[in-house]
C-alpha cells in the first residue's frame, strides 16, 4: 500500500527488535511508522514523525504485535473428519491412515470447490492475526492432484510445500517404493515450479528414513528447500535426517531423544512444535522446555489439517503452549512469529524492526499476555497486511 501512515496511541508495541528493551523489544506508548507497506520507524509516541504521515490511527492504548507467521498448514482439501475425531475422544487411537480418506475427498473436490474451501480459512487466519502461513500439499498423491493442490495453494501464498510424500496411498500399498519413485521422478517434475519447500512425512506408517532421504534429496536437487514431519507418533531417526539435510524446520517433535535435542540445538533447522495436533490426538504435548534450555530455536504453528489439528488459530497455540509446554508468553508469542520466521527462513517478517514488512496486529487487550490470559477469546481486533 503505498503512502505513509502513523500507527500511534500504542500501549504496548512488540517489535522483537534488540535494540528495543527485553526479549521482545516491548515499547510502551508507542508509535509505528509504515511507509510503502515497509516499517519505517518505531519509537514513543511522543517522538513520533507525525508530519512524515498522510494518515494517522490511533490505537487507544491497545497492545500491537507483528502479525504470526503460520509455518506449518495443509489448507488444500475435501471432506472432513469429525467423525474421527469424536471416535478419538472417545478413546480410540490417532492413526496416519486417515490421511487416506481426505485423500479419496480431495481427489473428488473440484478446483472451484478447493479455492472456496481455502477462500474461508484464509478469511479465518487474518481474523485470527495470521499474516503470512505456508500450504503443503499432500493430499492428492497423484501427479495431477499434487499440482493442482500446489497450484492453488500459489494463488494465495508464496510459501508453498511440496509433500506428495504424506502417505503411500491405496493404489502403492503393495509397492511403496514404486511410489518413492514416481514422487522423485514425474510428480516433482509437475511440482516443483509451483514450490517453495519439499516436506516429507518420515515416520512409522508412512516413509522410512532412506526412502526420506531420496525425495528429500531429489526436492533439493530441484532448488526447494528441505521440511521434514519426523517423531510425531514415536521416536525415529527423522530428526537426525532433517539436521543433517540442514532443514529449515522439522516438525512436530513430540518424541524427541536427548540425541535429537543435541543435534538440533547444533544445528539451523528449527523445531515447529503444533500444539494443537496433541490437542487433537491425544498424545503428550512436546516439551518445549527442554528445547529451549538445550539452545534450539522453536516455532510454533497451527498444522491446520482435517485430521490431526483442525485449528487455524496462533492464540490458541500460543495459549496451550504456555499452558502445557513450559513456555512463558513472551517465549510463545516468539516462537509464533519471529519462531515462525525463521522456520521458513525468512527476514522480512515475524518482527517490527525497520525495514520488516509492516505485517501487524492491532489486539483488543493493553499487552501481549492477554493471549494466553484469556484463552478462546477474539482477541484480534485488527489484522494489517502490508
Ligand atoms: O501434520 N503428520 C502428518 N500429516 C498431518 C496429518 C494429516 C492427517 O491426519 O490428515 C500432520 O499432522
Ligand atoms: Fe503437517
């Protein structure tokens, strides 16, 4: 948006800039200055460059925070899973294999019925102070259907992710390799102009290491650039893989070894827990914690999914987070936006320093804290995208 608008009347500004005070560079009645949709400045209000501004908002004292960086979504699909999740919380297990059914849903969806789908949940991210999110595909698992997924996740984010290796599907069941090999071969063929990131699956139930490995290879042998989903339902040596794979990120993280907590916090792969995958399966939450006591950088996301987490709120990660991983807020509201940041390696957002995208959140609440203080309520009164 080009011109200059004075964002003024800030109780609390969260800018994750060091040169402002504390871990979260917390200015109080404070100002932002956004020029051609970049921060220009941030400083008290009283300092504020009020002429350099054709247009002035004042916030009353509300808490401003960079917008939450969603790095971790699967928003292409059909169908839906409810029924499962009501049969979970009745006591029975999460299982990979469900996976198999949105896969059949998505299949049958048209592209028209796909963008609509997606249409509403973007609608909710921003209602929810999501600014920037990624999109994996991986509910297609054909060469057509990857593409297509991808192709539309392109029309609403730059941040997409290749992930024809979800599950092996029905069709494969009999010849998992064969399928390893149509996903290194033709379906990254069709998918890689459309992608940013290639992710793997790397579990029990769904792909080996070595099998990992190979597509994970030939993914970065195309430009993309390495996420793995490892040690969701169990220990595994995914962790290990993704590190040495120099990943951006390796998700989930629910059953981490004292080794994959070394080799992460030496490492400059990020560790993006989802919160409300455990809420939604039943499984312990991951102990994030530990992860930061050992030095490893963390992020939080949504995995917003029919089956595993059918959430698209960051407050509701955020609050559970600190609720039930041993974060403090500041630590989780870190960890949902700069975290974010740099699990899709980017600068330019997940912080309010000059020169970031001018990506914010206006809150109807006077701090930060309210997010996890009062869980579940609409706290976002404004999502700006600059
Ligand atoms: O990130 N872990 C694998 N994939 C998804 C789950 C997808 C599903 O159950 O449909 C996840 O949790
Ligand atoms: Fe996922």
């Amino acid at each position: 948006m080009p011109g200059a608008t004075l964002l003024t009347g800030i109780g609390e500004l969260v800018t994750l800039d060091p040169a402002h005070p504390g871990p979260l560079g917390i200015l109080p009645d404070a100002a932002l200055l956004e020029v051609d949709g970049r921060v220009e400045w941030t400083g008290p209000a009283s300092a504020a460059p009020r002429d350099d501004a054709d247009e002035v908002i004042d916030v009353e004292g509300a808490a401003v925070i960079p917008g939450f960086v969603d790095s971790h979504t699967h928003l292409v699909f059909g169908g839906d899973r409810s029924a499962e999740f009501e049969a979970r919380m009745a006591g029975r297990p999460y299982s990979a294999g469900g996976i198999r059914s949105t896969v059949a849903a998505t299949r049958a969806a048209s592209d028209e019925e796909l963008r609509r789908r997606l249409a509403g949940f973007v609608r909710e991210l921003r209602a929810q102070g999501t600014t920037t999110f990624e999109i994996k595909s991986g509910y297609g698992l054909t060469v057509e259907d990857e593409a297509r997924i991808l192709r539309i996740a392109r029309e609403v984010t730059d941040e997409t992710t290749f992930l024809g290796a979800h599950v092996v599907p029905t069709e494969y069941a009999d010849d998992p390799d064969a399928y390893v090999e149509l996903v290194t071969g033709p379906m990254l063929d069709a998918c890689a102009p459309h992608a940013r990131w290639v992710d793997v699956f790397c579990e029990t139930g769904a792909f080996t290491v070595p099998q990992s490995r190979r597509i994970l290879e030939a993914g970065a042998a195309r430009g993309l650039g390495v996420r793995v989903h490892a040690s969701q339902l169990g220990p595994g040596d995914g962790v290990a893989l993704a590190v040495e794979l120099d990943a951006a990120s390796v998700d989930h993280g629910t059953y981490l070894t004292d080794r994959d907590v070394e080799l992460l916090a030496g490492s400059n792969t990020v560790a993006t827990l989802l919160p409300g995958v455990e809420f939604s399966t039943r499984h312990p939450y991951p102990d994030a914690r530990r992860l930061i006591d050992a030095g490893v950088r963390v992020a939080l996301a949504s995995d917003c999914n029919p089956g595993s987490s059918f959430t698209s709120s960051m407050p509701f990660c955020v609050a559970v987070a600190v609720r039930d991983m041993g974060m403090t807020v500041a630590e989780a509201l870190r960890a949902a936006t700069l975290g974010g940041a740099e699990a899709l390696r980017r600068e330019d957002v997940g912080h309010l320093r000059p020169g970031a995208r001018a990506d914010y959140v206006v809150l109807d609440a006077p701090s930060y804290v309210h997010l996890a203080y009062r869980p579940g309520v609409p706290l976002v009164a404004r999502t700006h995208v600059a």
